[in-house]
C-alpha cells in the first residue's frame, strides 16, 4: 500500500526567502505525486504533479517539486516566498497500479512572515 | 463557477440522526471521490465512482455510511447514526476521464459536527 511522510508539520521562511516543503512517499510500483494546497474554508486546490518525463515540474503560483527516485522524495519549492503563500500544503502518491486510491500526507503549514 | 460543488457547507447534527451531503462535480467529470478530513489530518479516501458505479470503498466506510450516484452526475453521502467521531470535514473531489488527467478537484467540503 502506498503512504506519504511529510516530516514537518510548520515551516516559517520570511517573505522573499526560497522555501522548500518536504515529502517522501513509499509505494510498490512507480508512483504519481501530487501538491495541493489548502487556505482557510477552502477546499484543496491542484498546484503540479508528476506523472512521468522530466524529474522537475513546475506548477501554479511559481511552485515547482523534484522528483527523486532514489531518496522517494518530491519536495515542495519556490525560489521566493509570498505572505499570500501561506497555507496547508499536503502531498499526494497513487500507485499506477491502483484503481484510485489517492493517499495523502499530514499536511505542512506554510506561514510566509513579512 | 464551473468547480466542484458540495451542499450544506456545515451541518450540525445530534449523535444518533441521520445526515446527508451532496457533492456536485465538474460537469464533464466521470469519476468523483468522497474523502474524509479531520483536524491535523490529510483527506482520508472513503469512496470513489466512475459515471454511477462505485468501484471502490475505504474500510473506513463503514455500515452506517452510504454513497449514490444514481444518474452519474451529482452524489450524495449519507450517514445514519451519526456519532461524534464522525465529526469531520467531508470532501468530494471529481477528475475527468482523460487519458492525461490524474489531478482530482476539490470541492469546499461539509463539516459535520455531531453533537
């Protein structure tokens, strides 16, 4: 079955500072991984994922996750934090050989400070 | 707004009542999803359809829990009894058939709170 760790439940970066949200995830097969996002009263919005080719990708809001095989991590980056980016961010793995099931990590709050 | 739709936005319910969610999707989305969150939690997978066969269900979906989607399109999860451990954030999500497309899309959820 597979699973999501994201190893910290708080990060604090000052506003311009690059920021990095970490995950790892553990899955029989080859895995798709997935960013969300959550802001308060909101649901889960889509940020990127990474299904197959190029270990970066990119998404919305200038966020980009690396893809590492080897360490099965897909951590969380951009090069330079807003306040507005403050939020829940939780990660995401399915095993391609599963119907559906979408496992999530803890989640992580982002807090951006001025 | 073309998004996931989910109604009541809160419910509040006393322990042993029956309550009822409805999740509407994206319209051109086959596939919808339940999931449950609580506080400090990720969503939790409960159940997923494709058009209006249910094809997988959580272990945590016990009894008293039920979902529908009769026509393919909106769903509703119901739960009967209610306890107060099923005081939670419900949300469904919805993804198109699409060879290409994995992400699901989130609705703004229905917390339940039983009292």
């Amino acid at each position: 079955a597979q699973s999501v760790a994201q190893p910290e439940d708080q990060v604090n970066v000052a506003e311009g500072n690059p920021l990095t949200v970490k995950c790892t995830y553990s899955v029989s097969g080859n895995p798709y991984l997935f960013w969300y996002v959550q802001y308060p009263n909101r649901g889960l919005q889509f940020l990127l994922k990474y299904i197959t080719g190029d270990n970066l990708v990119k998404g919305s809001y200038g966020f980009e996750a690396e893809f590492n095989k080897s360490q099965t991590s897909f951590h969380l980056k951009k090069p330079s934090a807003l306040v507005s980016d403050s939020a829940l961010y939780f990660c995401a793995v399915r095993d391609i050989l599963s119907n559906n099931d979408m496992r999530f990590g803890a989640g992580t709050r982002l807090t951006v400070k001025p | 707004d073309t998004g996931v739709s989910q109604n009541p936005r809160h419910k509040i319910t006393k322990r042993g009542q029956n309550v009822t969610f409805r999740c509407d999707p994206i319209s051109e989305h086959n596939r919808l999803y339940w999931y449950r969150q609580t506080l400090g939690q990720g969503p939790e997978f409960l159940t997923y359809f494709q058009n209006e066969a249910q094809l997988e269900k959580s272990r945590l979906l016990s009894d008293r829990f039920s979902a529908e989607r009769p026509k393919g399109s909106f769903s509703t999860l119901e739960i009967q009894r209610t306890e107060q451990g099923d005081s939670a954030m419900y949300l469904c999500a919805s993804s198109s058939p699409g060879g290409s497309s994995y992400e699901q899309y989130f609705g703004p959820g229905t917390r339940l709170t039983v009292t």
